[in-house]
C-alpha cells in the first residue's frame, strides 16, 4: 500500500516517539528526563523519550532535494508544499537543497541547468524556507563554473557534487578552487561500499579517504561528507575524519542504527555534525532528538554548526 507524505505526518510524532524509547531503553538518563516531562504534563502522548519542546527547536536541514517543476504548463508543486509540510511538522526552518543528476554517465551543460532551475523556483516560491546547493559536473569544464556563479547570483549557497567523478579526480580543481575564492560550502556525495554489486553500480563514488585527500590539499575548503548514514561502512568513514577539521558529517541517510551519532560525536566532535535528512525527514530528526547529548550539543548539530559555516561566505 502507498503512503503519502501527508498521511505519514499524521504520525510523525509517534514515529519519533517509538525511534526515541528505542534508544531511550539503553539510557537511565534519558528514562529520567522522559519521566518527569510525563509528570510535568510537557510531553504529548506517542514522545516518550523526547525531549521537550523537540518540534520548536531550531533545524536546519543541511542536505535535502527538491524537485520543483520549471516551465510547465499547471505545474504540480505538490511534493515541493509536502516537503515544506514535513518541515513544518518537524520544526525545521530552512531547508538546503540540491537536484542531482544521479545518472553514471555525464550529461550536458543544459540537462545540468534545467536540474539548477528547478531549485531557484523552489528558492523563489519560499525564499524564507528553501536554501539551494548548485549541482554540477566537473567533466562540463568551463562552463560548470560558469554554472556556478550563475547559480550563486541566484542566491544559493555551495556546490553539490554527486559520483561521476572521484573527488581524488584533477578535474575538480577547478570547482574546488572556485569554491575556495567564494567561500562556499561543498556537499559530496559519498559512501565507503564493499558490496560488489554497489560498487559496480557507483564504481566512482568517492568515501572518507578521498575526501581526506581534498582536505590535505585544501585545508580552507568547507568540505561535508553527505549522509554518513546513506549506506556502507559508516563506522569506518567516521574514523578516517579524526584528523581533518575542515571536514565536516551531515547525519543523513536512511539508516537508522542506534549510537551512530553518538559516534560521530565521540569521533570527531559536536561541533563537526551537522543535522541533514536527504528526505529521510522523520527519522533524520528522530535520531538527533534520540542521541544522549548535552542541551548546547543537539543546538550546535540541529543549525549552529551549519549557520558558522554559511557565516564565512563572500556575498
């Protein structure tokens, strides 16, 4: 049976409430604080083992997708106003998204653009709400840059590259050193795979050891290793990134083992995470609001982290 968005939103409380008691069951503290907000009258039926006030707490989603229609006659913008629904229900206030074009192969400058597109209608339609990452292959050379400042006079905010090209590749050089000179964020995506199966479907995605290559050459770079949790050994690319402080862990994907952020934090610090769904939504918020962190940690991970990084752009 197909759910949509919508109907699943009507449970959106409950579904983070049996996600927090899951991971609740392995913490005294955390049985205590969900004791006494039930005492307290705070915590609404379905949220044990939430913390209070979890939906008005401040979240930026770092790396999300839209897929707003462009030029088209009585265009459908339903999942677009979905998408900005969950966030409401959720209590996330800005939105950071990108189009990837997920195909093996590289596609044309144009195919590229009509993708950009659809973000900056999505951008102008809820200019408060939806933030946007400019997609582009390196391969399309000059006018990849070209792309990007186009994309950043529209007002979006970094790049996003997905997996034709390894980020060891020398064709990045040039959207890397672009992103350098504007002083812009630069979401990869990326997974260490060891099925063959996966890596003969992605043979170039790129994980933590080719990042950590980025980062050794260009120690100013802003780099965010996309969706730790999106498949393959994610305890292993958490441990690759101890001695890289410009790399920094979104917590998306829709794998939701317990103690993965906690993880992350012991690995590599609170103040490298940033919260990110990648459409995941409920269980992207869910496995921030489960984690046993201090009050100032969740705050820095939920958008403070993400707003220092976005502080430091060139306008």
């Amino acid at each position: 049976m197909k759910t949509n968005r919508r109907d699943f939103l009507k449970c959106a409380g409950t579904g983070l409430g049996a996600l927090g008691l899951a991971t609740v069951a392995q913490g005294q503290t955390a049985k205590g604080a969900a004791a006494t907000a039930r005492a307290s009258g705070q915590m609404r039926a379905g949220e044990v083992g939430l913390p209070t006030g979890w939906r008005t707490m401040r979240k930026f989603d770092a790396h999300n997708h839209v897929f707003a229609p462009v030029n088209r006659p009585n265009a459908d913008w339903s999942e677009v106003e979905a998408m900005i629904e969950a966030a409401d229900s959720l209590g996330i206030a800005k939105l950071l998204c990108s189009k990837p074009i997920t195909a093996g192969a590289m596609v044309g400058i144009e195919t590229v653009r009509d993708a950009n597109d659809a973000v900056i209608a999505a951008m102008k339609r809820y200019p408060a709400r939806v933030a946007g990452y400019c997609f582009v292959q390196p391969g399309n050379g000059a006018a990849a840059l070209d792309e990007i400042e186009r994309c950043l006079a529209a007002g979006m905010i970094g790049v996003k590259l997905y997996n034709q090209f390894k980020f060891t590749d020398p064709v990045l050089v040039p959207i890397v050193e672009k992103c350098l000179q504007r002083k812009i964020l630069f979401l990869g995506h990326s997974g260490h795979v060891t099925d063959a199966r996966t890596q003969q479907a992605q043979p170039k995605i790129s994980d933590t050891a080719d990042f950590c290559v980025l980062a050794r050459r260009y120690p100013e770079l802003m780099l965010i290793l996309g969706h730790i949790q999106g498949g393959g050994d994610w305890e292993w690319s958490i441990k690759g990134l101890r001695d890289f402080p410009n790399i920094y862990v979104d917590t998306s994907g829709s794998v939701l083992e317990a103690d993965a952020i906690g993880r992350c934090v012991r690995e590599v610090g609170a103040g490298r995470i940033l919260f990110a769904t990648d459409q995941t939504m409920e269980g992207g918020v869910g496995k921030i609001l489960s984690a046993e962190l201090t009050a100032e940690q969740r705050e820095n991970i939920f958008w403070r982290n993400l707003q220092r990084l976005l502080d430091r752009r060139t306008p």
